[in-house]
C-alpha cells in the first residue's frame, strides 16, 4: 500500500495472499533456519523487519534489522510504526483518514442494530467445535466491536474482551450462554464435515435466536483472518455486501448449511 516492494516472504504469507495481491515479486523462503539467512545473505534486502529480538544478530551482518516493538498490539499504532521504519509514515497517516471516514459511514448504516443495543457474535466452528472470538486480532473482532462498535453478548465481553482473550473453546451446550442478535460463522472445513453438520443440524444451535431468525452472516475466512490494513478494507467491503448492513443471509456462501435453518 505504500510503495515498498517486500523481497521474502515465509509460505502461509504467500499461499494466503497469492490471489489477492501481486506475489511476482516475492521469494517464498523456508521458517526462519541457516539457509533462510544464507538465502538472505546472497539477495540482501535494503530492511528486514522482525519481530523476535534473537533474530536480529545474525540478521544485521546482511542488512539493517527493524525489531517490530512488542507493544504494538493495536493494528493502527503498528501501522504507523511500519510505515515511519520505510519512510511512509504521512502516508499512512492519510490512509488511516479514509479508512475512518469509510467505516463511519458503514457504522452509520448500522444506528439502527446499535440504537436497539442488538448484539453481535463471531464463531468459528471446526472439526465439530465451537470457537468464540473477542476484539483481537483474529475473525474480525477488531472491526466488529472496536471499529464499528457493535456490542458483543456481556458472556463475551465478561469472559474475553475484559480479560484480553483472542478465542475461547465453547462446549456446544454452553453456547446459548453467548447467544445474540447476530452471528458472524466461520467454518473451517475439517476432513469430518458430519461434525460440523451435527453442531448445525442440533437443536441447541437452531434454537439460538440469531439463527431462528435467519440473522446469521458467513464472511470469507481468509478476508477475516487478519487485521491488517489490506484485511481491514476487504472485511468492510463484504461486510457492506452481504452482512447486517444489508440485512439478510449470504446464500452464496451458506449454500452447504441453509437446510439445516429451522423451517
């Protein structure tokens, strides 16, 4: 986004954004080992940019080495820190703008879910289990509760947002303790797809009252994963298509489940 053509990357990087950005530039280079810095060492970069210290020694005899600080939890203070290490910080300050112009007007589109305090739950499903996520890094709960401001149920606020947690394992039969308005439901397919029909098709999943009425939004797992400024843009895209903002289901995307909504 700033200009700055990356020179390595390590695989899932590459996997994962192949068929979002331009990778031609890259090179895909193993988990950080020997060859990674004789790699390194024979195609040196202007800036390598790290974010565990023990790296760094070995590291500087091939290039300058930026130690990513620990503190940067918060995606727009890391932001910010990557873009001043590469001279982009203006930059970034600029983009930081319009992303906050072009999410008030999709909270905007919202005042009617916040004004009636509606409550809004992230889920991931996989391999049969259930997963609930909070305001982290992950499945879109930055966005989802601090961007937007959307409410989480008081279980996920008591239980994960106030304690700092990512995600916590719900037995199914505890999930009505999370229950709300809205759901956000990842699946992540697993080689036993019939554990995850037996959580869709049980009667505590259809009698949550997000699913009974029809209040349930699949986004892309791989736009969600993330919460950098890239995956922040693309997660307001589909929410704008096809989550509450529009109201309605995603059948696109739920085509493998809707039988199993409650008729």
């Amino acid at each position: 986004m700033f200009g700055v053509v990356g020179l390595w990357m390590e695989p899932w990087l590459t996997a994962h954004y192949r068929e979002r950005l331009d990778c031609s530039g890259f090179r895909q280079g193993e988990w950080y080992s020997d060859k990674t810095v004789q790699w390194l060492a024979a195609n040196p970069p202007d800036l390598i940019m790290v974010y565990r210290e023990e790296y760094t020694e070995s590291l500087w005899e091939i290039a300058p080495v930026f130690t990513i600080p620990e503190e940067c939890s918060d995606w727009r203070e890391e932001l910010l820190v990557l873009a001043a290490a590469v001279g982009r910080r203006e930059q970034a300050e600029r983009w930081l703008l319009l992303f906050d112009e072009r999410a008030l007007a999709v909270k905007n589109k919202l005042v009617v879910q916040r004004a009636r305090g509606e409550t809004f739950l992230i889920v991931k499903i996989v391999s049969g289990k259930c997963y609930v996520y909070g305001n982290m890094t992950s499945m879109g709960g930055c966005l989802i509760y601090d961007v937007l401001g959307l409410q989480p149920p008081t279980a996920v606020q008591r239980n994960m947002i106030e304690k700092g947690l990512l995600n916590i394992h719900v037995p199914l039969d505890d999930l009505p303790d999370y229950s709300a308005d809205h759901i956000f439901l990842f699946l992540y397919h697993s080689h036993w797809p019939a554990a995850e029909c037996e959580v869709l098709e049980s009667s505590v999943w259809r009698g949550l009252p997000a699913v009974k009425n029809g209040r349930v939004y699949e986004p892309d797992p791989n736009v969600f994963y993330g919460y950098d400024p890239l995956a922040m843009e693309k997660q307001l895209d589909w929410l704008e298509e096809n989550g509450p903002v529009t109201f309605r289901l995603n059948f696109r995307h739920l085509s493998a489940w809707t039988n199993f909504l409650p008729s």
